[in-house]
C-alpha cells in the first residue's frame, strides 16, 4: 500500500503561471520534506516542516512556498514558475527527522513550457 | 566539490556479476543511507547505516559503513536485471546532525545490468 502519495504524477505549465504539487502520508509522520531533482543531478533540500513549523533552506527561491495543513497533506506552491523549475519534485517524511529514515514518493515531474 | 561522492558514476554488469559501489564523505558521518531510485521515479529506502563497523544485509544487497574511512560501500551479489537503476547515497552532512534529518546526496551510481 502507498505510503507517501504525490498528485499528480506529471504536471505541464507555463511559464509564469502558478502551479500546485500536491504530497500525502499514512504514516503518521511528524516531519514533511520537499526535494528538487534536476536531470542527472542529486534530489536537494527545498523546505521541510516538521508538524505545523515551517522551515526554509536558506538557498531555496521565494518563488517556492509551501503549506501544510494538516499532518496528512502537504503542499508545494511555485508561483511563477521559470524554465529552470522544470524538475523532479521529491515529497519524503520521516517519524522525527534526527537521524530516521526519510520514505519518498513516487515523485512529480514538472515541465515548464 | 560534492560532500557525497559516489565511484564510480555508472556501471555495466553482466547478470550473475558481483559489484561494489562506493560513497565517501567529506566530513563525519552521522548515519548514511541508501537508496535506489528508477528513472523518473521516486527514492526507494534501502538501508541505513548509522555507526562505524556497522554492516546490513537485505537479500542480495549488502552495505558497510567504515566511519575512519568516512566511506560506505554497497554490493551486490549475483546481480541481476531487476537490481538496475540509480543507487544513491545520503547522509546529515552537519556536524553532529540536523534536528531534522536534513539529507545531502550523492550523485548517483547508474547501474545497468545486461541479461
């Protein structure tokens, strides 16, 4: 059974136009975590929140926001998205963060046109 | 340069052939983890590592951390087509830890295994 579930699974939009990725969990976790995974390049931290607490890596564009509104369901907001959005977008949880496994899910992927 | 590096960056094996890829790490790890993902797929948990010395086993794939060495290997017995895909490695990168488990990866290793 799918743990950590991503909507949709392939996302067109244009530039500038705002788009929504969407991440939920069974599991119950504590922590939610967005990745950014370009083509052939290692996923990268954007922002995580652990419960309701919002936390941004500082290198993460403003033009990516996020919002969590209940433990089950998270959300990834690019507002204006660029050429050079288009990517794989990550969602991972873990039960605490320190030191736990991070499970992923299937993944989005994100063409800008 | 990269905190994770991962050698080599792809492999080509015959199915049946054993192989090892390795992740060395600039600075000291504090747990390391391994995952497999398939292109254009998410990351799927392999294993975690977390003390020195300390070594897992999950049907033919095997992972070691050697923490003086700051290096993790992963091999794979009698591999076979399914076990193709990116192998990456990750870990804490901050000293001691980030309360929130913040993952650094590896490039990636890109295995391919020929029938």
């Amino acid at each position: 059974d799918a743990m950590v579930i991503q909507n949709p699974r392939y996302q067109v939009t244009q530039f500038g136009k705002p788009v929504t990725l969407s991440c939920s969990q069974t599991l119950n976790h504590n922590v939610m975590y967005w990745y950014q995974q370009k083509s052939s390049q290692a996923p990268k931290l954007l922002f995580h929140y652990y419960d309701k607490d919002f936390n941004n890596e500082a290198d993460t564009p403003d033009n990516f926001q996020s919002r969590r509104p209940n433990t089950s369901f998270c959300f990834l907001d690019i507002r204006s998205p660029g050429l050079g959005d288009a990517a794989m977008y990550l969602c991972a949880t873990s039960e605490d963060g320190y030191q736990e496994t991070q499970y992923f899910g299937p993944g989005t992927r994100l063409l800008v046109l | 340069s990269q905190e994770l590096e991962q050698s080599p960056q792809s492999l080509i094996v015959q199915e049946g052939k054993n192989l090892t890829i390795n992740c060395t790490s600039s600075k000291t790890l504090y747990g390391l983890y391994w995952y497999k993902q398939k292109y254009g797929e998410g990351l799927i948990f392999l294993m975690m590592l977390q003390k020195g010395g300390e070594e897992k086993s999950h049907e033919k794939i095997t992972a070691k951390l050697d923490e003086k060495k700051q290096q993790s290997s992963l091999h794979i017995t009698a591999s076979q087509p399914s076990h193709a895909g990116i192998y990456l490695c990750g870990a804490d990168m901050e000293a001691g830890g980030t309360s929130y488990g913040k993952l650094t990866f590896g490039q990636g290793t890109i295995l391919t295994v020929h029938p």
